[in-house]
C-alpha cells in the first residue's frame, strides 16, 4: 500500500502531516542544522495532532528538497516513480 501518491501536482497523504516546502536561506545558514530542525518541529507537530507521520516528495532538481535532509531525520523511502524523479519518503 502506498502512502503517498503523487497525482500530477497534488499528493494523496491523508492523515499524514504533509511538508510542502522546507527552505533555509540565504545559503550561509546552511549545513547548520537548521533543516534537521525544522523538519523535526513537524514531526513534533504531527505527534501533537495525532497524525500517522510526516510525508514528503523530494527531487534532487532545483526548486525542491533533496532525499538527504529527511533520510538522515529517520525518514524511509516508500516508493520511487521512476518516470518521475521525486521520491516519496514517510516518518513514523
């Protein structure tokens, strides 16, 4: 079963704290732990509204978060669309 399926720009996450968009900026705050930070806020969030986890889709491209931010905060892959570079990652 997936928990998460992307359908063309919408996700399907339902009962998932869902991230749309993380971002640190300017790039002088990177690799500070920011992001680890943020993102661990959500998961904090999702406890606190008893959801199932978090969900995100990430790509390597421009514009979006790539896997390494979410896999190094206890996220797993749970499916890859490979016509579509983004992956989709959970944490519960």
């Amino acid at each position: 079963m997936f928990l998460v399926r992307r359908r063309g720009a919408q996700v399907d996450a339902k009962g998932y704290l869902f991230i749309h968009c993380i971002w640190v900026s300017p790039n002088t705050y990177k690799e500070k732990g920011h992001g680890s930070r943020l993102v661990n806020e959500c998961i904090t969030n999702a406890k606190q509204e008893d959801k199932y986890g978090v969900a995100v889709v990430t790509s390597e491209g421009s514009f979006m978060v790539g896997k390494a931010l979410f896999l190094k905060n206890r996220f797993k892959r749970i499916l890859k669309n490979l016509l579509f570079e983004p992956a989709k990652f959970i944490c519960n």
